[in-house]
C-alpha cells in the first residue's frame, strides 16, 4: 500500500513538472496513441522512480486516470454496499414478519409432517425394526440404571462418612454437598459408560444415530441439571442450603428447573430427530412454538418464584448495598426480559435463513446464552457470599478499622464480578463459535478494537482496585495499631495522631487512582482508534497554564510533599500553625485542615505555613497546680501525691497512659491565698486529658481523708470596739455589715 502511494505521489508530481513543458518539446507524432505500459504492484522504490523517469507523458496520464477509476469504482462499490440504517431496519423487521407469517400458514402442516416424519422412521427400520429398536434402547438404560444403582449401594459408605457438616459450618456444608455431587456425577458416569458399552454391543450405528441423540438430550442433560439444582438449592436438605431461600421455593425452583431441562432436551431432540427423517424446519417451524413455550415457562417461572428469587439474590451478607438490593428486586424482571430478548433473536436470525446459524442455533448456543445471563447476577451472590466467608478477618476495632473491613469487601467484590464477567462473555463467544482472540488480533477491525477496549478497561479496573485494596487494608493496620482512633476527641491541648504511612497512603491512593485512571483511559481510547495525540498535547499545554498561571497552587503542592517528607505532621495530631491551633483532620494535595477542639475546622494552604508547632509528636508533659493553705506540710502534700501516682501505674485503666508517673514537684509559688505546689506525669499523646481528671478526683478524695482543705480567698474586716458589739444599735449593725459587703467587693474586683 505504501509503494502504491508514493507511485501516485511521483506519477502526479510528474503532471505537474512536465506539463508545462510540453508545450515547448514538438510532437514527433501526433496521430501516435500512448504504449500501454503494465506496471507490477511488488515494485522497490528504486524501481518507481527509475519507471517515472523511463515513462512518456501520456503514459504517465494514462496510468494516473486508471488509478483514479478504480479508486472511484471501489469508492462506489463500498457506497452500494452501505446500507441506509432505516432501510436496513425495514428489511430486518420485513424478514421477521415474512417468518411469523410463514409460522401461522405451516400450522396445519405441523401434525402430517410430525406424522410423516415417524412415518420416514417406521420406514427406515420397518415396524418390527422400529419397536426392537425402541425395546434395545429401554433395555440398554435399564442396565444402565442398575449399574448405577450398583455403584451407589457400593460407594453409599463414602457418602454417608462425609455427612458431617452443622447448620453454620459453611465449609462442612460445601464437603457435604460436593461430596454428593460427586457422588451424583460418578455414577452417571457409570451410567454413561455401561450403556455405551451395551450400546455398541447391541445397537448398529444406524440405530445408535438415533439413540444417542435420545439419550443425551432427554437423559443425560436433565440429570446433570438436577444434580447441580440439588448441590445449589439443597431441596431435601435445608441445613446445608448454600443460598438463601427457603424450602417451598427451593422446591418449587428444583422441579421446574428440571421441568425446563426436560422441555429444552425434548425440543433438540425432537428437531434432531426431524432432520434425520427428512422433515426440515420450513415445513412445520415447530421449532418456533416449542422454543416460544420454554421462554414462557422460563417467564413464569421467574414470575410465580420471584419472591423466592429476591431472597437468593440478596443472600445473608448484612454489608449489602442499595445496589444489591436493587438487583435482587429486579433480578425476576430481568430474567423476563432476557427470556423475552433471547426469543426475538433467536426469531431474527431464523429469519436469515444462513445454514452456519442455523446449525449454530440446532446446537443451543441460545440456550446456553440464556443460562450465561441469568446465572450471571447469582454469580454475583456467590461472589459476595465467598469473599464474606474467604475475607481475611478484621484487623484492630473500632469505626476506622469496620469502615476498612468494608471497603476491602467491597473491593474483593467488584475484583469478582469483572472476573465472572470475562467468564460469561468466554462462555458466550464459544457458544456462538466466535474466536475472541482472533478478532482481538484483527480479524474484524471494528470488533477487533471494542474487544481490546473492553479488554484494557478491565485490566485498568482490577489494577485500580488491586491498589485501592492493598492501601485499604494498610491503612485499617497503620490506624488501628495507633493508640488513639482520628475519630477520638483529642481534647484542647493536643491528641495522639496516625503513623505516618497513615498520613501519606490516603494521598498515595488518590494519586494512584488517578494515574491509572488517565494512563488507561488514553490506552482504551487509542484502542478504539481515536488518535490521542491532541490530548497529550493538551495536557501539556494544561500543564504549562498551570505553571506560569497557578504559581501559587503549585507553591503548596510542593510545600505539602515537602512538609510530607520532613515529617511535620500527621493525621490526627494537633498542631498550631501561626496561632490558628486545632487537629489535623485531613490533608490534600495543596491544604491542611485543622478541626478546632471547639468544632470550628480551619483549611490553611502549604504555602502560606511558615512555623508549625506540633503537640502531639511522641510526648506530653502535663503540670498541675494545687493551692493549699499556708500552714499545709508540703512533704505530706508530696507524699500523697507519689502514692496516686503509685496507685495510677498499678491500675490497668491507666498505666498504658503514662510514661512517667504523676509526682510533686514541691512548692512552686505563694499567693495571698496560700501556697502553689504543683506535680507532673508525662503521658502519651491524647491520653492527659483522661488522666488529669482522674487525678484530680484522686487527689481532692486524698485531701479530705488527710484533713487537708484547698485555700480559699477570703477578707476579713478589722472593726473597732467589736467587744462592745453587744451595745451596738439595729442601724450600727446594718453599717458595719454595708462596710464588710464593699470592703469584700474590692477584694474580689480591686480594678
């Protein structure tokens, strides 16, 4: 193709150079038409020019314009090809109608074609040779059943040794039933092989073309299928349920599910057994109503069950979403609607009349479709039920580390159901015999780019929730093994905060969502053909504007990272950053916020910190101070306090609070009250608070057992002549209490 484009670039080049010379170069022959040249299209570039240099003008012309008509004739030929959407839409719902008509008009034709084909069959063998086949078949399954039934007294042992499981034993009840539906599986194991075995024995291969199809699709398939219904739904056996439903819905949903296993086996048997007879599906198009019936029993099944499927889908997780929920609720419509969608397709591409589908269609790639879609939301159960029982446990208490026990449940959770996605969109293809790899490698470009989209979404999904559950469950260890929760008050004065990985993985998360979100989201867009180019371009124009016109924004991000790396603060700790003091609640990329002890929360840029003080960082000193009256021994006051001090490091309440017990510090200061002695303890970071009251209450209970009253301000007033008192009058006594009340009144307020 690119030898081809630089041929026509040359040859047009060419044009252009040499026409306007031609005017001046005399014709040699004027009535001479042009050589016909045939030029090879595995031509080196070497060869083009030394071909453009060799050719005359009007070979050069002729070339070009046969180039140019068979660009125009496969430009219109494609435009032909092109179909209007409308037209198109027109045509497909004119098949359908055309079929649906056909269905109607074939409808006496059901019965004398049905009868003719039997008929074909009594032919093919005679009547004695139809009725012995029949009886060869009933004899080869019942030596078949009673070699399973053989199987089973023998193997019943094994069985019942394994049914050991309790009614909460979640993994006894899976060995239990598993051990059953092995047990299940083997004998018609041993069920398939006997009557192989006698089959071939007994049966030519002209009658094993009709007898294998009998048994595989009205035996073998139902039974498969009810082994699996009774491993799932348990029927008989309510304490080993692996779903939650309960018996009457368990039930019911077994016996029709065999019921429809029954139906659909008959249908591709039935068709089977037609086409061998020499009946075609044209005649009689009982396909059409036998495959209309199973999608009706399959939407009143879901109907009359839709309470009981409700139940499965919710489960007994008690950290479901709305979003469960609301599955779970609509899960009965949906498998009505997928029923209903299923039918119409199966309608439109009868309607093709393309043998490859119809024999893709004779093969139940439908069917299986249709179990792949609405086993899907209860693969979504079973998700939720297994991470709920797989999840590895809890790590530390309280709030912080529930809400990260449920954020890495529900990252286990989505992790799955992309995976049970891929799984079901796997199952689907092989069912309609596509090769997903293939066309993921080119074989249709349009396909090929959707399946690499999806592909690369997927995997930048996982990736993302793979780092969201890594840093989760770090984080729920950094904050549960820190002594003080965030969510603990800290108090006026200072709290405990986070280690720092779990001040700086909130941050790494972010980051790392983002980048994968970008880096991925560019390769998906690329996959589907979009040039990404301008939006690299883009970005970095973005990130030019950002730094020549957010000096600012770019000045606290890189104060932040670099307040990061010294280490300057934590979550949770408390922090005064130029008189403006609280707890550090949360931190971005570019601001601090400091949640104040009285509830106010303070959002300061990077940027504009200059000092930081932290009072949170390893250690707090707390001092205390105690007024007692003059004539107070310190050293008994210095007794009492080591003994509380003694008394607070044996108590397990306490003692993982201090670093060093509370003791006294001798007098500090007097007053005009009495005299200050003050004592100390240190303590861990956000555990004074709790400590100093308790001291306080310790210490007021201790001076009372030992006589000691805490001073009090008190005025006393000097009056004359007080022995005479007793002389004094009514309006005296009044004066001198007025004087007592001012003079105390300045004591108290000396301003």
């Amino acid at each position: 193709m690119r030898d081809t484009l630089r041929l026509l670039a040359a040859l047009i080049s060419l044009v252009l150079l040499v026409g306007p010379l031609q005017a001046q170069v005399p014709s040699t022959s004027s009535s001479s038409a042009p050589t016909t040249v045939t030029i090879p299209e595995d031509l080196t570039p070497e060869q083009v020019d030394d071909l453009v240099a060799r050719m005359s003008d009007d070979q050069v012309r002729s070339i070009l314009l046969e180039r140019l008509d068979a660009v125009a004739e496969k430009n219109a030929a494609e435009a032909e090809d092109r179909e209007d959407p409308i037209t198109e839409i027109n045509e497909i719902w004119a098949e359908m109608v055309a079929s649906w008509t056909h269905v109607f008009v074939t409808i006496p034709n059901i019965f004398s074609a049905q009868a003719e084909a039997v008929s074909n069959f009594v032919g093919t063998f005679g009547s004695n040779g139809a009725l012995l086949l029949l009886g060869l078949v009933a004899s080869v399954l019942i030596v078949g059943f009673i070699a399973e039934k053989l199987f089973g007294l023998f193997t019943r042992k094994w069985h019942a040794k394994s049914d050991v499981a309790s009614e909460n034993d979640l993994w006894g009840a899976v060995r239990y039933l598993f051990v059953r539906f092995c047990h299940e599986i083997a004998g018609l194991v041993v069920f398939y092989v006997v009557i192989r075995a006698v089959g071939r024995g007994l049966l030519t291969p002209e009658q094993i073309v009709y007898a294998a199809p009998f048994v595989f699709y009205l035996i073998w398939i139902p039974r498969l299928g009810a082994a699996a219904s009774r491993f799932v739904l348990a029927p008989n056996k309510p304490e080993y349920r692996l779903v939650n439903i309960d018996d009457h819905w368990a039930k019911y949903l077994h016996r029709n599910l065999i019921g429809l296993l029954i139906l659909i086996g008959f249908t591709l048997f039935l068709l089977h057994f037609n086409r061998l007879n020499g009946i075609t599906g044209g005649e009689t198009r009982i396909g059409f109503w036998l495959n209309a019936g199973i999608h009706i029993y399959i939407g009143l099944i879901a109907w009359t069950a839709r309470d009981g499927l409700t139940q499965m889908m919710l489960g007994t997780d008690p950290d479901h979403t709305k979003f469960d929920e609301e599955v779970a609720r609509y899960y009965p419509y949906f498998a009505i609607a997928v029923s209903a969608v299923i039918w119409l397709l199966v309608e439109f591409l009868a309607a093709q009349r393309d043998p490859v589908i119809r024999a893709i269609l004779l093969s139940g790639a439908h069917f299986t479709t249709m179990f792949w879609l609405l086993i899907a939301p209860a693969l979504d159960t079973l998700i939720r039920g297994l991470v709920r029982h797989l999840q590895p446990p809890m790590m530390g208490d309280g709030p912080v580390a529930e809400r990260a026990y449920r954020s890495t449940k529900r990252s286990y959770i989505r992790i799955g159901r992309v995976i049970a996605g891929i799984l079901v969109i796997l199952m689907i293809a092989k069912a309609w015999n596509l090769n997903l790899q293939e066309i993921a490698g080119g074989g249709a470009e349009e396909g090929s780019r959707l399946i690499q989209f999806f592909i690369i979404a997927a995997i930048g999904y996982i990736l993302n929730e793979l780092v969201s559950l890594w840093i989760n469950r770090r984080l729920a260890k950094e904050q549960t093994a820190a002594e003080q929760s965030p969510d603990e008050e800290a108090g006026e004065g200072g709290g405990s905060g986070g280690s720092r990985l779990a001040t700086v993985l909130p941050l790494l998360r972010v980051t790392a969502q983002v980048a994968i979100a970008v880096i991925f989201a560019l390769l998906a867009l690329g996959a589907l053909g979009l040039d990404i180019t301008p939006l690299l371009a883009g970005a970095g124009i973005l990130g030019l504007a950002i730094g020549f016109g957010a000096q600012k924004l770019v000045s606290d991000i890189v104060g932040g990272i670099f307040f990061l790396i010294d280490d300057a603060f934590r979550v949770g700790e408390y922090v005064d950053v130029g008189g403006t003091a609280g707890t550090v609640e949360k931190i971005s990329i570019r601001s601090m916020q400091l949640r104040h002890h009285r509830g106010p929360v303070h959002t300061i840029p990077y940027g504009e910190i200059q000092k930081l003080t932290n009072f949170s960082r390893d250690w707090v000193i707390m001092k205390l101070k105690f007024t007692v009256p003059f004539d107070t021994d310190p050293n008994k006051v210095k007794k009492i306090f080591k003994k509380i001090g003694a008394e607070m490091m044996a108590d397990e309440t306490h003692k993982d609070g201090f670093l060093q017990p509370f003791k006294s510090q001798g007098v500090f200061d007097f007053d005009d009250v009495g005299m200050i002695i003050r004592g100390k303890f240190m303590a861990k970071p956000g555990k004074q608070f709790t400590l100093r009251k308790e001291i306080f209450n310790r210490v007021k209970a201790a001076f009372n057992e030992n006589g000691i009253d805490f001073a009090r301000r008190e005025v006393r007033v000097a009056i004359p002549g007080l022995d005479e008192a007793e002389a004094l009058t009514e309006e005296q006594k009044a004066a001198v209490g007025a004087a007592a009340a001012d003079a105390a009144n300045k004591a108290q307020n000396p301003a």
